[in-house]
C-alpha cells in the first residue's frame, strides 16, 4: 500500500499525524539532510571568513540561497547520490559541490566539507535540530500548560476540598493549592532544563583536529571550532572529544524532559481520581459517544491518552540517554541508528501536553460534591483538637482523640461538640474548638500568582 495516514505503521504518522506533522520540520529525514547541508554551508562561509579563500558579496547570496530554498526535491536528490555513495554525509557534500559548479565556484569545491569527518556534521545539525525543536516547540507547549495548570489554580484558590493520604480522607486542603503543586513541579523542572547547555563535537575524525594541523599547522583550530559552533550554530563546543560527541547533555535533557512526563503522569492520574469522585464533571460535546456499550458515560479520555503517551516517551527518552553516552573506543555506530528515534519520544511528548490541554479545558467544577465530601468527614478535624489540646498541655490528647474518631465511620458535627463538651478545658478553649470545621481547617499556602 502507498505510504498515507491510514498505512503508516507508527500512529504519529497516521492516527496523531494531524497534530504532530509540523514536527517534521526538525526530525524527518527530511530535516536532517536539511540540518546538514545548512551546517556544511555555515562551515564554508566561515572558512572565507576566517580568510582561507575569497567570496564574493554575490557569492555568499548564492551559497545562503542553497539554504534558504532547500525543499525535497533537493533532498530526494542527495538520497539518490546516497544510494550510489552508501553515505548518507558524503552525499550532502557531493550535492554541495554540484551546486558550487552552478554557481561559478568550481575552484573552491575542495573546501567543501574541508578536514571534516561525517560526525563534525552530524554532531552539530542534530543539536542543531534538537535545540529549534525544543525552544520552538517543546518550551512554548509545556509553558502554556504550566500556565493554564497556574490559572486554574489560582481560580480554584479559595475552593475548600478533603485531602486524601493513603487514598483515606486527611486534612482538609484547597484544590487550587493542589493544583499549583504541579504547576510548581513544572516551573522549577522548566528552569532546570533550560539551564543545559546545547553542545556539539566538531574536531575532525578523532576529536583532534588532524587534518586541519596538518594542513595549516599555524592557525589555532580549537580558537576556530569554538568560533563557530559558538557564534555561527549558537551551540557550546565539547572540548574533548572522539569522533563522535559524548552525548552527556543530550542525556541531562532527555532525563528532564523524562522527569517532566512523570510529573504530568502523576497530574494525570490525580485529574482522573478527581473524576472518579466527581469533583470534576467534563463537557460534553454534541456527537461524541463515552462508551460503545453505556450510553450515560463520559470518560476521562483525554488523560488517559496522555498517560500512556507519556509513558512510552519516557521508554524510549529511557533508552537513548542509556545508550548514547555509551560508544566503544573512539566511536562506534549505534549512536547513529537511535538518534534517528530523536523525534519519537519527543512527539509522543507533545502530544500527551495537547491531550492535558484539552482534558484540562473540558473540566467542569462540581463545588457541592466536593463540599459534600468535606461536610461527611468531620474526623479530620481530630488532628485539629489533639493539636490545641497539646498546646494546652492536656493529657494524652492524642489517644483520646484516636479512641474517638479511629475506625469510627459515624463521626459527625454533634458527636464532635459533645466530644469537646466533656473535655476538661477552659470554656475559651471550648469555644475554639467549637468554631472549627472541615471547611476552614486549612492551614495557609503562600499567595498563587
């Protein structure tokens, strides 16, 4: 069958692919060809930069066109020269040479790719795909569910909710404030993602500049490389290196991003218990149906779908921070097979932000549920009374408290007063003790801005 939606084995491509084509920019086959050429190209200018050879204005126009207008047919055209070079690299800089021929620079097409061995290349588009992706994509889609969890938090701020420790009803707490432990989660797990550095290896076939030295032994090559990945990529250079980069901070990266998922796994499955117990009703929209079989029902779909991407990005986030720092010797090949995945885990990430989004907009607040459960659940209030009690210094308030309420399902409003009733306290103390209740037992949180 033709490659369609409905024929792809991967679901990103087929069912998902709607929502996520646009990442084809940076992960496709596609991309990365593009990501090369542009870097082989970025390369050549800074050689007639740093004065190794003579460009014209008109010249640099022509080379920078070669970027700007690279489209498939240019690499359909590299995968052809691939099929006959069985070298996904070495096609690029033959490609690049053809087009210094259509240019009318001829004479300069041994600098293409000039000293370089494939990894200088492939160990700076990568990061160079890589860090676009995550600050075109992947930063801006987690900062606006970090923000819509804030907002939420903040408009549930005063919304008095029964905790639940153990899955058993605890003291009381907001649902704005439990809201805001992941929006907090998120900010800080941002701020520490952003601090890794976007780095690349660029130092010929075994991290050393061997080629260059010898052919220009008076020209400072670790001066230059720094230059240039720095300046011209806006990646930071890896010192030391052997052919292949270390893949280190990848890993720092796909290890936050990891952290991230579990975070929103965790959301999740707490969004779902909150519509288990119907503090949460959901939107309805005209046409859908909640079950095949159970008219009545609507399920928490959409976080459940971004339950179980999450956990497949994190697999495979798992596995390409294991294996990618690990090469044998100077280099060996498996790097390359799994970073071509780059693009999976990141995918099946955005697309599980896009399912939170969505579920967290079809939320609808079910306030007399949740004040319901508050109102049913006065024993909470025994963590309350034996506290004061202590403060009072009265003795053994802790087991008085727990032979009360422990294992007793049938503590109310009135078993409480006649509780404190018979306490032996001051008739101030009483009176304390009296005004407290479910609903206003619930500490303070600093302000949710």
């Amino acid at each position: 069958m033709e490659l369609q939606a409905l024929t792809a084995l991967s679901p990103i491509d087929g069912r998902y692919r709607h929502q996520l084509q646009h990442l084809d920019q940076y992960f496709s086959e596609y991309a990365l060809i593009r990501y090369r050429t542009e870097v082989e190209i970025a390369y050549f200018l800074f050689l007639s930069e740093k004065k190794f050879f003579r460009l014209t204005a008109k010249e640099k126009t022509g080379l920078n066109r070669i970027t700007e207008q690279f489209n498939t047919e240019h690499a359909t055209h590299i995968k052809k020269l691939e099929a006959v070079t069985n070298h996904d690299v070495k096609a690029v800089e033959y490609f690049l040479r053809d087009e210094l021929d259509k240019i009318g620079l001829s004479a300069l097409k041994e600098w293409v790719h000039f000293g370089l061995t494939s990894q200088d290349i492939n160990n700076t588009a990568i990061p160079l795909l890589w860090k676009k992706a995550i600050e075109e994509e992947y930063l801006p889609a987690l900062t606006n569910l970090q923000l819509q969890l804030q907002k939420l938090a903040k408009d549930w701020n005063n919304i008095p909710m029964l905790a639940r420790t153990h899955g058993q009803p605890a003291s009381p707490t907001r649902l704005g404030k439990e809201i805001m432990v992941f929006a907090e989660r998120l900010q800080q797990q941002i701020q520490l993602l952003a601090d890794i550095p976007f780095t690349g290896k660029f130092g010929g076939a075994t991290g050393n500049f061997n080629a260059h030295a010898v052919a220009f032994p008076k020209t400072d090559w670790i001066k230059f490389g720094n230059e240039f990945l720095e300046k011209k990529l806006g990646l930071r250079r890896q010192q030391f290196t052997t052919q292949i980069e270390h893949y280190d901070h990848l890993a720092a990266q796909m290890d936050a991003m990891k952290r991230i998922n579990t975070i929103l796994i965790d959301l999740c499955r707490d969004i779902w218990a909150y519509v288990s117990l119907d503090y949460f009703k959901q939107k309805i929209k005209k046409g859908e149906v909640g079950s095949s079989a159970m008219p009545h029902k609507v399920n928490p779909i959409d976080f459940e779908n971004a339950e179980g991407n999450l956990g497949i990005a994190n697999a495979l986030f798992e596995h390409l921070s294991l294996k990618l720092p690990v090469s044998r010797l100077q280099r060996d090949l498996t790097d390359s097979t799994v970073l071509r995945n780059l693009g999976v885990p990141f995918a099946h990430t955005i697309l599980s932000f896009l399912s939170i989004q969505k579920g967290l907009g079809k939320l609808v607040l079910n306030e007399d549920k949740i004040r319901k459960d508050l109102d049913q659940n006065w024993a909470v209030l025994a963590e309350a009374i034996q506290t004061i009690l202590r403060r009072e210094n009265y003795p053994h308030p802790y087991e008085a408290l727990k032979a009360l309420t422990r294992g007793n399902a049938g503590i109310d409003r009135d078993s409480l007063l006649a509780f404190i009733d018979s306490l032996k306290v001051s008739k101030k103390v009483k009176l304390e003790l009296k005004s407290l209740r479910p609903d206003n037992y619930l500490g303070k949180n600093p302000k949710i801005l």
